[in-house]
C-alpha cells in the first residue's frame, strides 16, 4: 500500500503541472478567440458599410434612369404629336425590321 501512497505522492507534482498547462492553454484559447470575434466585428462592419454605399450607388443610379426615361418618353410624344404621319411611317417600317428578323 506503501507503494501506491508514494505513486500518488509522485504524480500530485505531474498533476499540477499539467493542470497550470491545461489553465495557460485556455487562457490563451480565450484570447485568440477574444481576437477572433473583435476582427469578425469589424469585418462585419465593413462589409454592412460597403452595402449600405452599394444601396444608395443603386438607388441614385434608379432615379437617375427615371428621369432620363422620362424626359425620353416626353421628347417622343412631343415628336409624335408634331409629326403624326411620320411617326407612323417609322412604326411601320420597324414593325417590318423587326418582323422580318424575328422569322429567321
């Protein structure tokens, strides 16, 4: 019995050890991971503001678009009621244009 008391005598100093190792090891798991999550956060960050400016480039871009087509819209009605006979001759001959390439 004398033998096992003197085992676990030998191996409390083992223990020790490896339990201050296993305590650094998760000690600086915990920072990594700390570190981990603070640059995910930012990168999060970014990427919400690069989307946010991607919106606003969009919806600029749309409204931008609007006007033009309308101001187009407007200038072709305006032609058309200046010359109606006109604007049906070159109805008439795109409708043929148009036709002749869509049987091909």
């Amino acid at each position: 019995m004398s033998t096992v008391g003197n085992d676990r005598d030998t191996l409390q100093p083992d223990r020790e050890a490896v339990g201050g190792t296993t305590e650094r090891l998760a000690g600086r798991a915990h920072e990594a991971i700390d570190r981990a999550a603070a640059t995910a956060s930012q990168a999060e960050q970014r990427v919400r503001e690069t989307a946010a400016r991607a919106a606003e480039t969009a919806r600029r871009s749309e409204q931008q678009l609007e006007e033009r087509m309308s101001e187009s819209v407007e200038r072709l009605r305006s032609y058309v009621e200046r010359n109606p006979m006109a604007s049906a001759g070159i109805a008439f001959v795109a409708g043929v244009v148009l036709s002749s390439l869509l049987r091909r």
